[in-house]
C-alpha cells in the first residue's frame, strides 16, 4: 500500500505541478488551443494546484495507510467522480474529448489500487469490531 501511495504521491505532484508552471501548453498537448481572454489555463492551473494537493496526501497517507484511510477513500471518490463529471460535460460539448486521455493515468489506474487498500482496511476493521 505503502508504494501504491508514494507513487501517487510522486504522479499527482509532478502532474500538478506541470499544470500549474504550464497551464496553455498542457492544455495544447491535449487539443485545446486558448486564446488570450480564456478563463481556461487559469480553470486549468486550478485543477493543477487540487492534483498537487491531493499528492501531498497521498504522501501523508503512504506514512500510515491503515490509520490515513479517509485520504485514500476521498481520493478514490475524486478518481471515480471525477471522470463521470467529465464524460457528462464532454457529451454537453463543454469539454473537448481529448481531455479524456488525463483520466486514463489521473484516474483510472487508480481505482484498483486504491479500491484493494480501502477493502483491506475494512477487512481490518471488520476484524477487529471497528467497522
């Protein structure tokens, strides 16, 4: 778990931070081309800072993860949540469908990993009447 952790960590900082330093060129490699009166690379290096905060997480968690389990069960809500919000606001044309590639490394090879560390946990808990 601990490793899972760490390379979330590592992943989500990296990514936010590129985010966050480049937002208009990561936003070009992903098929959106803002002009200079777009909100969209200021949107963007938001989303940038939440990645990278959520890495710091994950490296709190990394520590602990069967007392940090919260941190893992909010990232997995956001990794989940997060690509349905997307998929809708794709299908309504507010978001162009290249985006979608991000989901694939910021989300999706998530799910397992963190979904095994939260039943272990509740397998712990279960176990020892904390459930």
């Amino acid at each position: 778990m601990r490793s899972w952790l760490i390379a979330a960590a590592v992943y989500n900082i990296v990514w936010g931070a590129a985010v966050i330093v480049a937002p208009a060129t990561t936003l070009r490699l992903l098929g959106v081309t803002p002009n200079s009166t777009d909100v969209w690379p200021a949107l963007w290096g938001c989303i940038g800072m939440m990645v990278a905060v959520y890495g710091v997480g994950y490296a709190i968690a990394s520590r602990d993860p069967f007392s940090h389990w919260p941190i893992v069960l909010v990232g997995l809500l956001g990794k989940i949540l997060g690509p349905i919000g997307f998929v809708i606001a794709a299908s309504r044309g507010e978001l162009p469908w290249s985006m979608g590639w991000t989901l694939l490394s910021n989300d999706v090879v998530w799910w397992v990993p963190f979904g095994m560390m939260l039943w272990r946990v509740a397998k712990l808990h279960g176990a020892s009447g904390r459930a």
